[in-house]
C-alpha cells in the first residue's frame, strides 16, 4: 500500500460542496454516478482528492453524495442519493456484503471455479472491480477515492471471502488517468507458485493471475461461449483473438467441432492456450500466434473457409474520443472475417468497448453487409453473464456486445 489511510471520520464526512451549471442535474437526478467535470460549474470548500463532498443542483437542491478527484475527468464519482447516509466503513462494508450475496444466489460461488463479485458501477461501487478465481481474488481499483479507502476494502474482503492471497491488477491508462498510485502486486496472502486452474462449462482451464489480460481471464463471455458451442457440431472454427482459448476449446469440448483454429498476438497467450487444449485432452485444437489482422488476409488469400468464425477483439474505443477509429476497425475486421465464411456459415462477432453501443455495433454491421454484398442475419444479441449485471441507470455497465450471426 501507499500512504497511510486517513481516519474514518476523515473519509466518511463531506468536506465541501460540489454545484452543477444549470440544466445539468438531469442526470443525477436518475442516479447516474459520473459528475463529469464538464457540469460542475463551482466547488465550495477545499476538498482534498478522494474526499467525501456533496452535489448540489445549480438552484440549491442536494442531490447526491460522493468521492472527489480533481485529476479525473469524472470529478464526482456518486455511491449514495441519501442524504443521511455517510460513505462510512459500515456503507463500503454494506456493498460489498451485497455483491457478494447477489453471486451466491447466482450459484457462481463453487471453489473450484471464477466469478465477478464486485462490478464498479453496477454493485453501486464505481471504480472497484473484484474477480474470483479459485481461492484468489483478483482486484482493480480504478478510483482515488477508493484507492485511499484501499486497505479497508481489502479488509472486508478479506474476512468475506477468506482467499489464499488478494492481488492487485492495474487497468491500462487508468492510474495516469486518475492520478492513482497503487501498483501492481500482492495485497494480502500470498501469490500462487504458478497458473491457477478452474473450471468452466465443465473444461479446465489455467489463468494467469498476475500478468495475464485483464484479471486473468474473460469471464464475461462465460455464457456466450457455451452458446456458441452448441453451433459447432462438426463445424470447422476459427478463434480470433483467442486469449486462452476460451471460445475455440469450448467449441470442440462442448460443440464437438471438427476442428479448431485460435490466433491471436500474444506468445504468452497462445503457450497459455496450447496448454489448456492439453490440459483438456483436446487433439483437434490448435492455436497461432499472429498478427490478426495479417492472419485473416493470409487466410483468405490462401481460400480458406470455416463454418464458424468467432471475433473477440480487445477494446478498440478507450474513449469518447477515440470512437470514430474504433468503428473503423471494428469495421474493417468484420469485413475481412466474412471472407472466411461460407454461404451459411456462423460469424460471432464480439466488442467490450463501453463506447460503441449495441445500435452503434448493429449499425456498423449494416455497413458490413452492405459493402459485402452479403446478407447477415443477427441470430443472438447476447452480452455478458449474469455476475456482470447491468445498471439500468449507468448504461455503461451493458458494455459487451455478443452477436451470433449467419451470413449467406
């Protein structure tokens, strides 16, 4: 950890008052938890970054209460729309004891498999994302105000959980972004001695905890790949960015798929990948590493065709300003896999940019059959499993995007 944590009175009670310009309270009002720094018009008081303030409505009216970041874009990130709720040790305790709970109604606490147990937004703790993977925890923490209540949190987690070690993962850009200083590593226990391994769909799969992507494995797609297993009886198949494996291993362990192809960029991912085909006895697998996109020209170049074709790129838009190329390559991608599929073969086409919603995703496809000349009928519009819910007043949350598609 970094500095010594203030006192609890320091982080619970409201330092200061934060008032929006007019016609900006909208939503806020509809419990939206980013005041971006764009409709604060004035900060009275002097709040120290990660204090607790209060939003207040241009004509006077409190609204909601908060964490403070003046380094951030998001100037206020909002836990609570009461006004007599302090954001004390017992509040934080109180999310994360109700995340927990909700994961254990979903059936998703078996020790020998994964789970999401905190998503930020979603569970009312914006900035904090906690994965389970076996008997370790996975932790991001993409917020100061939740960075200076770090060790607390840890704490609670701790005693909730009982995990053999708790490690932190950093999200890339997010420290230099909101001025975090937390790095990477152990936070209590002890680090596992190599891949931890769990179950999936009933396969076997190691994820590595302390550099893998993300935290260690896509357990949004859980689901998904589950569903795209049952179109793949005997179906030749192509797994873009294939990570670990995860659509491409289900596909022939579930699916019973003929054959399958994974790609993707990463050495480590594709060692990882080829491992867990062995760990799972799975002879018709194998993985490539290759540039994906030059993978799919020489793919096509050389004629080949595959019943099912399953695109799961990493996020393209990490930002609003970055919207317009992300679509452009998501676009380019998509046109580029349809040279791959037959007439009447399956594309499973994937984005985890938060930005590109599922009318932006079904739009760009358009253009994609339009400038094929191809038809593609959208069979599945699926996101994320369960343990990543969404928010129904941060639209945010629903940022994954599955689509099942045939194409003629």
């Amino acid at each position: 950890m970094s500095s010594p944590e203030p006192s609890t009175e320091q982080l619970a009670a409201a330092t200061a008052q934060v008032w929006l310009k007019p016609r900006k309270a909208g939503p806020f009002v509809g419990r939206h938890p980013w005041v971006l720094d764009t409709a604060v018009a004035r900060v009275e008081g002097e709040p120290a970054d990660g204090d607790v303030v209060d939003l207040i409505a241009d004509r006077g009216d409190w609204l909601a209460r908060g964490l403070y970041n003046s380094s951030s874009k998001i100037r206020v990130r909002l836990y609570t729309w009461r006004a007599d709720e302090a954001l004390d040790d017992a509040f934080w305790r109180r999310q994360l004891e109700a995340a927990v709970a909700l994961r254990h109604r979903l059936g998703l606490d078996d020790p020998s498999g994964a789970a999401r147990l905190v998503f930020s937004e979603a569970d009312g703790l914006s900035g904090l994302v906690v994965d389970r993977y076996g008997e370790w925890l996975s932790v991001q923490i993409n917020s100061l105000g939740l960075e200076r209540r770090s060790e607390s949190l840890v704490a609670v987690l701790d005693e909730l959980l009982r995990p053999r070690g708790i490690v932190l993962r950093s999200e890339k850009g997010v420290a230099r972004r909101e001025g975090l200083s937390l790095r990477d590593g152990l936070l209590r226990g002890a680090l596992p001695d190599g891949p931890i391994f769990i179950s999936e769909n009933g396969l076997r799969f190691g994820v590595d905890l302390v550099t893998g992507h993300k935290t260690g494995f896509y357990l949004d797609q859980r689901d998904n790949r589950r569903a795209v297993a049952a179109l793949a009886r005997d179906a030749r198949v192509l797994d873009l960015f294939c990570y670990s494996g995860g659509f491409g291993l289900t596909a022939a362990a579930l699916g019973g798929a003929r054959e399958v192809l994974g790609i993707d960029t990463s050495d480590k991912a594709i060692a990882l990948a080829r491992a867990n085909a062995e760990l799972n006895g799975l002879n018709q697998v194998r993985f490539e590493q290759s540039d994906v996109f030059a993978a799919i020209d020489q793919l096509a170049a050389a004629g080949e065709k595959f019943d099912l074709v399953v695109l799961d790129p990493p996020k393209f838009a990490q930002g609003r300003e970055s919207l317009d190329d992300a679509l452009r390559a998501y676009h380019r991608l998509n046109r580029r896999a349809l040279d791959l599929v037959p007439p009447g073969g399956i594309l499973v086409t994937c984005s985890c940019s938060g930005h590109v919603s599922r009318d932006d995703f079904l739009i760009l496809l358009a253009g994609v059959a339009q400038k094929s000349g191809r038809e593609i009928q959208v069979l599945e519009s699926r996101g994320a499993a369960p343990d990543h819910p969404t928010s129904v007043t941060c639209l945010q949350t629903q940022y994954l995007k599955c689509l099942i598609c045939r194409v003629v």
